[in-house]
C-alpha cells in the first residue's frame, strides 16, 4: 500500500453515497462534497490538509456532525505522514471531542479510535503512543465507555510491556485490577474474563523480571477464577506459566498437565506457541518419567513432523529405548532445535539425570554385581556421577543392593519367588528347632 493510500484510505465509509429527495437545499451534501474534493488532492497534501480544516471549520459553525469527525481523521493522517506529532497530537484532541459529545455513533466512534491508536502507535514515537492512549482513555472514562476502556488499557499495557515500563505498567495493570472487584475488594463475577485478561499481562511483566513467587501468587489467582470464558490464547499462555513454575519446584506431574492443557489452548487458537509448548510437554513428561507418551494424542499427532517437534520426538525414542549413545548424540546435534530454547536448557541437567537412572536399571537387571567404573563407561559420564545415581536409585527403593566402595563394586540382591528354595529353608528350620529340643532333653 502506498503512503498515498495510506492515507486517504478510510476504513470506516465506502463511496456507494445515496441521497434522499429534499425540497430545500441540503447543507450537509455540501460539506461531504468539500470531503471527497479533499481526499481526491492525492497528490497535494498541503491542498487537501487545507480543504479538510475548511471543512472542520464549516462544520462546527453548521453544529458538527460525522463529516467534522471523518475529516479530523483525515487531518491526524496528514500530520502521521509527516511525521508532526505535536500537530498529531492536537488534531487527535479535537477528534476525541467529537467522541466525548457523543456527535457520532459509539460503534462508529470506537472503532475509528482503535485504527487510529494502531496507526499512530505503528509510525510515531513511544512517548507519542503512550501520550496518544492516555488521552484516550481518559475521554473514554468520562463517557463510560467500559468496554472499549478496557481494551485500550490492555493494548496500552502491552506497549508498556514491550518497552519495559514497568513502573508505570504496575499502576495501570493495578487500576484494571480494581475495576474487577467491588467496594468489599471481592471479585465481581461477570468480571472474571477480565481479570484473567489483566492477569495474564501481569503475568508476562513477572515472568519478564524473573520474579518467581509474584508470578506463582498470580497465576494461583487465575487458577481460583471460576466464573470466566477467556479467549483460548489467554488460557493458552496462563497454563503455559503455571507448567513453567512447577518445572522451577520440580514437580513433574503437575507441570507436565499444565503444558498439555496450554497445547490444547494454543491449538485451538490457531497460535504458533503451541509447538513450543508442546516441546516443553514432552520435556516434563520424560522428566516425570511417564509411561504415556504426549505424542500420541490426537491434537499433538499432527505436529509430529515440525522440525522442532521432529528432534524432541527423536530424543524421546532414544529415551524409551534407553539407547545412550542416541541419546547424547541428539543433544549434541540438534542444538539448534533443542538447545536453543534457554527453557529447555535449563533442565537438561535433570533430563540426563532421570535418563541416566533408567538406563542404569536397565543395564544392571541381569547382574547379582557390577563394577562401577563399567557403568560410568556405558553412560559416558564419570565414576562419581554413577555412585550419586546410585545412592539416589538405592535409597528410592529402585534398587536392591548396596556399594563396595573398596571394590568399586554395586553388589545386587536377586529376588526369587522360587517355591523349592523357601521348602529347603522351612526344611531347614525345622531340622534346627529338632536339634535344640534334643539338646534340652539331654542337658535336663
């Protein structure tokens, strides 16, 4: 689209004008002829800047009506293209005195409001933007226009959040806060979307500044709101968060529900952040070391040849077959895939940790006793590193044995169910028990 088009295109009218029979002389086809005659000086913006403030002008001497307001908008577009923002500024005032004298549709109004805000927050300065919106939002609040109050905060809380304000982004997310509870500070209950809307942001601001216990008190607010539809894409990245922070504690199980209810969100949303959550299902499945695999649902099936996908599906197959060698050599030549992710780097460390366990009760299942250096060698990691897994394996009850650190050795108990061994020991006993009666019988 040229600048041109830009700026004389208008979202909101179309040219199919149809005109009732009068008596007298219309005074309104004369200022949305002097309209047109403006937006066609396509190539004169200094010319049609002109006729638009004429037509301003004629129009608040006639009462103001919807072609003041139109070629106001006309007039912001001008000065966005040259890139004058303090005139920006002044003629986006003026187009908001049309909106707080309710002179046009509220429909019409607020979404003339909201190309405008997309426009200008595109081409001008932060402060510009910023400027832009609390002007705005304070003539919304004077016409309670709640809805549209809100979704301007929100969009303005997200421009703050880009641009790491966050001081002023606390106050303003503080403030929709408030809007959701009643005198008593309790939710109001057809608020509950809402706030779970502004949650989310706040959640981003906290996840953002790496502050772990704000962001779990958050998302444990969005977990008690029950009265709430949000958009699937909010609710998406809501559970995505709490899968996160139950990854930080360890707990496996619970994050490993949470990012599978973040896939299913995100899918339905139609959102790319489904794949990487999905990435991240799979990563607290192997680490809660379940026996489903998350990849065989049908919302996940479809995704399975996603290149990211492909190399986490790839580690998951070596992770089952607890193929060692496959197992390292992925991480090490799928760095881009898997590595990349700093989320994902993070638990590496527990991944090999959990892997490296199940692969020891696996290479260990046919010995009474091993040497440690030989399984330090199969997993490809040190001696010291084995002796820890093993403790760990020990004292979970994984494992029944003990360790000849003398030796280097792990010695294992064989359990046996074999009915003739149990035989011979009752056997055994018996015979025991005959001998001590006989022995008491001779001394007595």
């Amino acid at each position: 689209m040229s600048d041109d088009d830009f700026m004389f295109d208008d979202e909101d009218e179309g040219f199919d004008l149809e005109y009732e029979e009068d008596d007298g002389e219309d005074e309104g086809v004369g200022i949305e002829t002097k309209y047109y005659n403006a937006k066609a000086q396509r190539d004169n913006p200094a010319a049609a800047l002109q006729e638009f403030a004429q037509v301003v002008e004629e129009d608040n001497a006639e009462g103001r009506s919807d072609w003041g307001f139109k070629a106001t908008k006309q007039i912001i577009k001008l000065h966005l293209r040259a890139k004058d923002f303090a005139k920006v500024l002044s003629a986006y005032d003026q187009m908001l005195d049309y909106v707080r004298s309710s002179i046009v549709a509220r429909n019409y109004a607020e979404k003339s409001i909201n190309n405008m805000l997309e426009r200008v927050s595109a081409a001008s300065s932060d402060e510009t933007s910023r400027e832009l919106f609390q002007r705005t939002l304070d003539v919304l609040k004077e016409t309670q226009s709640d809805r549209l109050w809100l979704r301007t905060s929100l969009r303005l809380a997200k421009i703050l959040l880009e641009q790491q304000q966050y001081d002023e982004l606390s106050k303003l997310l503080a403030k929709l806060k408030k809007s959701c509870e009643d005198d008593n500070g309790n939710l109001i209950m057809e608020r509950g979307t809402q706030l779970l809307e502004v949650n989310a942001v706040l959640l981003e601001m906290y996840e953002a500044q790496d502050m772990f216990r704000r962001l779990k008190e958050t998302y444990l607010q969005c977990e008690a709101v029950k009265s709430a539809v949000p958009h699937p894409r909010i609710m998406g990245y809501i559970r995505e968060c709490g899968g996160k922070i139950y990854m930080g504690e360890r707990n496996w199980s619970k994050a490993q529900a949470c990012f599978f209810d973040a896939f299913k969100n995100y899918d339905e949303a139609g959102s790319m952040q489904r794949v990487g959550v999905l990435k991240y299902l799979v990563l607290a499945s192997m680490l809660s070391e379940s026996e489903v695999n998350p990849l065989s649902s049908p919302e996940a099936k479809s995704y399975k040849n996603e290149p990211p996908v492909r190399a986490i599906i790839d580690l998951v197959e070596a992770y089952e077959s607890r193929d060692v060698q496959a197992f390292e050599r992925i991480l090490s030549s799928q760095q881009s895939d898997i590595m990349s992710d700093p989320f994902i780097r993070r638990y590496i460390v527990d991944l090999r940790r959990t892997f490296r366990m199940q692969a020891i009760e696996g290479i260990v299942l046919p010995y009474t006793r091993i040497r440690i250096a030989t399984l330090a060698k199969q997993l490809n990691t040190q001696v010291d590193e084995v002796e820890d897994l093993l403790i760990a394996l020990i004292l979970d009850n994984r494992l029944k044995g003990s360790i000849d650190q003398e030796k280097g050795t792990l010695l294992l108990q064989q359990e046996t169910t074999d009915k003739s061994q149990y035989e011979s020991l009752n056997k055994w006993s018996s015979n025991i028990e005959a001998l001590m009666t006989s022995s008491y019988a001779i001394l007595s």
